[in-house]
C-alpha cells in the first residue's frame, strides 16, 4: 500500500506481491457495490422499504413502487455505475500514457472539447432538434478535442508532457468558447447547461444505460489486451521500444480507448470532474501500478464513487435534487489535493522527459 | 529587441501613446459611436440631460478605467510569477491564483451580505493567497525546486477545484447565477467608478513594492544566491513580491472576475521588446498590458453585436495560441 505512488515496476512487485490479492479486493468491491445499490434502490424522495424493493424487482407489477425502481431509480444507478466507471478507467488510461498521475480527461482537454460541443447543441437546437442527439455531439466534441491536442501537440513524435501542456491551453479556449455560450443563451437555458456541466444523473432512463454501455464492452477490453505495452511505456519511451512495443500505435490505440469512454461518459452524464483522476489514485494504492490489475479495480472504485455522490445529490437535500458532479468535486478535489501533497517527493510525480 | 537606454524610453513613450489610444477607442467606439469633442465636453462640463454624456461617465469611462487597470495589474503579476517560478508559462490565470480569489468572491456574495467589489475585494485577496499557498506547496518537488510541468498541473489541478467548488455553489444558490455569471467570464462592464476609488490603495501598495523590489527581482533571476549579496534572503524576497502577485491578482479578480492569458502573454511579448531588465520590463507590461486589455475589450463589442462578449472569453481566444506556441516551443 505505502508504495504505491513509487514506479510502476515497483509497484508491481511490492504493492501487490501476490496475484490473488487484486482478484479478492475486487471482490470484496463487487459485493460492497452491490450492496450499495441495494441501498441506492431503497432510498429516494419516495420512501420505499428494502423489502418492497426486492419484492419489486423480482416480481414486476402495475404499481407506483414498480415504477419508481424499474424506471426511475434503477436506470439512474446503472448509469451512474456505468458512467464512474468509464472515467475511472479513461483517467487511468491517461495516466498511464502521459506518465503523470496529474492527468486526467479533464485536464487534457477532452471534457472540454464534449462540454464545448454539448453546450453548442443546447445554446443553438436546444428546442429544434431531439435530446438524443446531444450525446452523439459530445462524443463528436470529445473527439475532435483530442484530434486537435494530439496534432497541435506532434513535433516529429509525441512527448507527454507537451500534450498535457497543449491540453491545458486548448481546453482553456474551448471552456472560454462554453461561456460564452451560456451567457449569451437566455436565462433558463443557462441554468440547464451549467447544470450539466457540473455533471448531473437526473431523469436517467433505460434506454441511456443501453447507449453508454456498449463503449465500455468494447473500449475496456481492448485497452486489457494492451495491459503490457503500457506497463513497458511506464518505463519510458526507449525502454519500452527496446521491449518491442510498437510506443506510437500502442499510445494512439489507448488514447482512443480514454477518448472514447470519457467522452461516452461527458455524453450521458456531462462533465462530472475527479473522478478520472482520484479513482486511479485509490486504485493504484489498492493494487499498485500494474495496468492489467489496476483496470478493475479502478473502474469499481469510480463506480462507488459517482453512484454514492448521485446518492447523496438525490437524498440528502430533499426536496432538492442536486447534480451529482458536487458532490464528486466536493469529495475529490480536497482529497486529489491531499494526495498531491502527501506524494510530493515521490519520483513518479515528476513526469519524466524521454 | 531595443538594447539602448534612448530607444527604450522611446519604446516606452510609443507604448504610453498606444494605452492612449485604446483608452480613446474604448471610450469613443460601441453600439454608439462618440466623438471626440463630446467626451472632452463631457469631462469638462458635464450635462446629465445629455445621452451622450451619461454613457461617457456611466459606462464607457469606468469601463476603460478598469480595463486599463486590470490589465496593467495582470500583466505586472504575471511578469512576476514567471520570474520567481523560473516557468515561462506561470500566470495568475494558469497557477490557479485568479480561480481561487473567484471562489472565495462567490462564497462572499451567495453566502454572505457582501456586494461590492470593496467589500468583497478581501474575500479574492484571500482566495487568491490560498490558492498560492496551495500550488506552491504542491509544485515543490524533492529539493524544494519548482518543478516545470508540475506547477502548470498543480495550478490546473487548483483551478478545477475552485471553479468546480463555485459552480456548486452557484447551482444551489440559482439567485446569484444570474448576477454572477457574466462576470465570472471575466467582463469590465457594468461597473461605475466609485467602486473603483476604495481599490486604488491596494493597487498602490502594490505599485510601490514593485519599485522598492525591482533590483531584487533582477538578482532573483540570476539565482539565489544574487539577492543575498543585496542584503536580503531569497525566500523574504519571494514572500514579498508574492505579495505583490496577489494584491494585484486579487484586486483584479475583484473588479473584473477571471480575465486569463494577459498575465501569460504580456510578460512575453514585453520581454521580447525590451530585454529581462525589471527595470524596463514592469513599466513595459504595465503599458502592454493595459493596451492588450483595452483592445481586447474594444473587440469584444464587436464580436456579436448588440451582444457584449465578456473580455475574459476575447483574452482566451487571443492567448490559447500563444500558450501553445510556447509549449510546442519549450523543450519538453
């Protein structure tokens, strides 16, 4: 545990000695996430016992209970999980690629550009054209975000640390863009948008959970099969080309991969912040640095956290429901802050140059 | 670059003459043009039956006051900051420093009765010392240096957490949203000059500081070790002109919200002008500064029309591809 922070290959030898630690921790998780949804099902501005919940959804019927945890409750959980996850693991991917556990889809400009692209939609079709389309914008957004660092950031090749660099400038310009958006819409829009920018589960359905699904099945998976080369790019560059790690391809494939799954989840949840850079941080204590193992346990750590912070948006300020993205920032960013701190001399925080 | 003592007076002298400039542009141009006998006239013998009159004095005039101000201040601040850290891209905007004074502002009206920039000008001062604080104690790598890329992400990582800390805030008190908002994107209109007046102290301290600071600067630049022979230790120096950075943050924050990218650009393009000498280059980022900020402004009014574009969205437009000129240009 107390290693956590150091270099990945050591981080592969002492934090997680024994390979069965991971697949019991993760777990131990799996079990403590489904009694949390458990608890979740059970709680709402609708009081519900647990017993009336499970009676619900074994035995599906006509009434007021069935509905609220068919339609509304489960759904919105579902997509909590799906979306905590997705970033979790978009910000480990970036993590891994950029060597910094500073970076995260936020900071490098990825949020912004889907944020940006979003908030276009709602300022300019916001009554003309469906709500189902504005996923299909953020991802768009998401995309061309990162198209647009990974070429501005290309000086024969790519190095790291200017494409954090790039990111940060360029996500400076298109949250500057997301402004002025919204303060040229009018009032209500305005509150609509920022509210989504802040990252909100609210009026969560099936048919969501069903959208943001399919890039998880797809982008988790492939970036496992590439587990290897990037524990081998953790090493640096050369070592890693030494290793016969094609570095370039193998960094584009994951980049693709956190691009995807962080803009999938910007695009049905909105830019709920720290979660893509906290739950690698928890995770990577947990299991250490090692991709293949670090993958799960992020992703059911991120989960945990925005389906506790929809939680508490949805039940502790009644009748308020409040964006869950306060809570995750509320929680994250003192603790992202605490961790910098506490890892500050460690080698790993210093992105090292090729 | 201008290498003689004669050719930079001069160069400071044109740059005076271009804040001039702008100053008159941004009184004079907009969704009504004045021309320039009415604003002398309205100087002189002010007529509130006139319309003209009462855009120059209500709105134009303290909003090229402002401008001027702001963007001097910004510009001296980030001048400041490149010095001390070493870093080329250290600013108020990118270490977190305007981010911070802006959520301890938006505590100060949505939670407590404070609405003035006067008053709330000690919230941002504040806000803006601990979002130093914050960054400098989590950029301080092994020996206590700054490293390049880790405060560029400290402060990133700070300015998330302020502005995600605000727009909560923002969110649950949806009263202050509306009068907040615009001026959270940074914006010099709507303000009058009497809330400028109880400012100007801070910014004087500030000025006065630089003057007494600006050998120490230089010998900062050269190295530690410099300062100590001028009688004085590194780190009161750094604490000092650290001071000067959030006075002049602070206060800037207070009168206009986040304006980024004029403390990043200036200290550059003045840089290039008029060599590293503080001597030369504060006076030159203030004038540079002051211009860049007025133009922007200018520009603003004519982006959309009749929609203003708050100046904070105009500088970040101007300053993303300068940022990554710079870091394309850094070797990293």
């Amino acid at each position: 545990m107390t290693h956590s922070a150091s270099l990945p290959q050591q981080g592969n030898d002492t934090a997680a000695g024994h390979t069965t630690r991971p697949v019991r921790l993760s777990a131990l998780l799996a079990l403590v996430l489904l009694a949390s949804i458990g608890l979740s099902l059970s709680l709402g501005s609708f009081p519900t016992s647990f017993d009336q919940v499970v009676h619900a959804l074994a035995t599906p019927q006509n009434s007021d209970i069935t509905f609220i945890v068919w339609e509304l409750r489960l759904p919105r959980i579902l997509l909590a999980l799906l979306v905590g996850a997705a970033l979790a693991v978009a910000g480990a991917i970036l993590q891994g690629i950029v060597r910094n556990p500073l970076a995260s889809p936020d900071v490098i400009g990825i949020t912004s550009g889907a944020a940006m692209a979003a908030v276009t939609f709602l300022a300019l079709f916001g009554t003309g054209l469906s709500i189902h389309w504005l996923p299909a914008a953020a991802l768009l957004g998401a995309l061309l975000s990162a198209v647009l660092v990974f070429s501005l950031a290309w000086k024969r090749g790519i190095t790291p640390s200017r494409m954090v660099l790039v990111g940060i400038g360029l996500s400076a310009a298109m949250g500057a863009v997301t402004t002025l958006l919204i303060v040229i819409s009018d009032d209500a829009a305005a509150m609509v948008a920022y509210v989504w920018l802040t990252g909100s589960l609210y009026a969560a359905q099936w048919q969501d959970v069903f959208g943001m699904l399919p890039w998880l099945l797809v982008a988790v998976p492939l970036c496992l099969t590439l587990a290897r080369h990037m524990d081998a790019m953790a090493l640096g560059d050369s070592v890693a080309q030494g290793l016969g790690v094609n570095v370039l391809q193998s960094r584009l494939v994951l980049m693709a991969c956190s691009v995807a799954l962080a803009g999938a989840a910007v695009a049905f949840a909105g830019g709920l912040s720290f979660v893509g850079l906290i739950a690698p941080h928890i995770a990577a204590r947990l299991v250490g640095r090692g991709f293949a193992r670090l993958v799960p346990v992020t992703a059911l750590v991120g989960a945990l956290i925005v389906l506790y912070a929809d939680l508490l948006g949805r039940v502790a300020f009644l009748p308020k429901d409040l964006p869950a993205g306060i809570f995750v920032s509320g929680v994250g960013a003192p603790f992202f802050v605490y961790l910098l701190h506490r890892n500050r001399h460690s080698p790993y925080q210093t992105a090292r140059q090729n | 670059m201008l290498n003689h003592r004669a050719s930079r007076i001069a160069g400071l002298l044109l740059g005076l003459v271009l804040v001039a400039t702008a100053f008159a542009a941004s009184v004079m141009l907009g969704t009504t043009d004045i021309a320039p006998p009415i604003f002398v006239q309205a100087l002189v013998q002010y007529d509130p039956a006139r319309v003209a009159h009462i855009i120059i004095v209500t709105e134009r005039l303290p909003r090229a006051v402002i401008a001027a101000l702001v963007g001097a201040s910004l510009a001296i601040a980030g001048a400041l900051m490149q010095t001390m850290t070493r870093n080329p891209l250290a600013s108020p905007g990118i270490l977190g420093i305007n981010a911070g004074a802006m959520f301890f502002v938006v505590v100060a009206v949505s939670l407590l009765p404070l609405h003035t920039p006067a008053e709330y000008v000690w919230a941002a001062l504040l806000g803006a010392l601990v979002a130093a604080c914050l960054v400098v104690m989590l950029s301080r790598g092994r020996q206590g240096e700054l490293s390049s890329l880790r405060v560029v992400l400290a402060g990133v990582a700070v300015t998330a957490m302020f502005v995600s800390f605000s727009q909560g805030l923002l969110i649950v008190d949806q009263q202050s949203f509306e009068s907040v908002l615009y001026w959270l994107a940074g914006s010099v209109s709507g303000r009058e000059l009497s809330v400028v007046v109880p400012l100007l102290p801070l910014f004087g301290i500030a000025l006065l500081l630089c003057i007494l600071l600006v050998r120490h600067a230089n010998a900062l630049m050269l190295g530690d070790d410099m300062v100590k022979g001028l009688g004085m230790r590194a780190g009161t120096i750094k604490l000092l002109l650290g001071l000067v950075v959030i006075l002049l943050a602070g206060s800037s924050v207070a009168l206009a919200g986040m304006i980024g990218f004029v403390g990043l650009i200036v200290p550059h393009m003045a840089r290039g002008l008029f060599g590293v000498d503080h001597r030369w280059l504060l006076p030159a980022c203030a004038l540079l500064g002051a211009s860049l900020l007025l133009l922007a402004d200018v520009a603003s009014r004519f982006l959309m029309p009749p929609q203003d574009v708050p100046v904070g969205v105009m500088t970040a437009l101007i300053g993303t591809p300068f940022f990554i000129y710079l870091a394309r240009r850094k070797q990293t």
